[in-house]
C-alpha cells in the first residue's frame, strides 16, 4: 500500500499523465531517493561542479599516465566471453 491506495491503482494514475508530469515526478521520486534534502544531496550548479571536477580528475588520471585504460575492442570481446559482466 502507498499512500492509502494499492499500488497498481496509483501507478494506472500515473502512468495516464502527460510525459511531461511523469518525467517531474521521477525526478522527484528518484531525489527522494537520492538523500535529497541532507547535506549529501547535491542539485543544479553544486552538482554541475562536482561531476566537472570529478572527469577533470578522471581525465588527468589518463592524461599523466597514472590510470590505466583498457581499450573498446578488448572490453566487449571479454564482456562477450563472460570475463566481464554485461551491464543491462
């Protein structure tokens, strides 16, 4: 039960909205999720920064050497042999 109503009649409701609001309430739910509202949560510029600063180091990480990459061809051939998991 989700707010006093079963969830399949809640989810009918929702899923007759315009993709517009269904997209907005996904945000929403996904926030909400997402420790929205605690000091980790991060929205609009802040995150915007952190991800900047996150590939800028990613980035560095390859351009000095320091972080090893695997090429394409390599990753899904061993994805195709089940060395690797494939992501779904």
């Amino acid at each position: 039960m989700i707010g006093g109503m079963n969830a399949s009649p809640l989810a009918q409701k929702v899923l007759a909205l315009p993709y517009g609001e269904r997209e907005r309430l996904l945000a929403e739910l996904l926030d909400s999720l997402d420790g929205a509202g605690t000091e980790e949560s991060l929205h609009g510029d802040a995150w915007d920064q952190s991800w900047t600063a996150e590939l800028d180091a990613r980035l560095s990480g390859v351009a000095d050497g320091s972080v090893a990459t695997v090429p394409a061809h390599q990753v899904l051939a061993e994805m195709r042999a089940g060395v690797l998991p494939a992501r779904r």
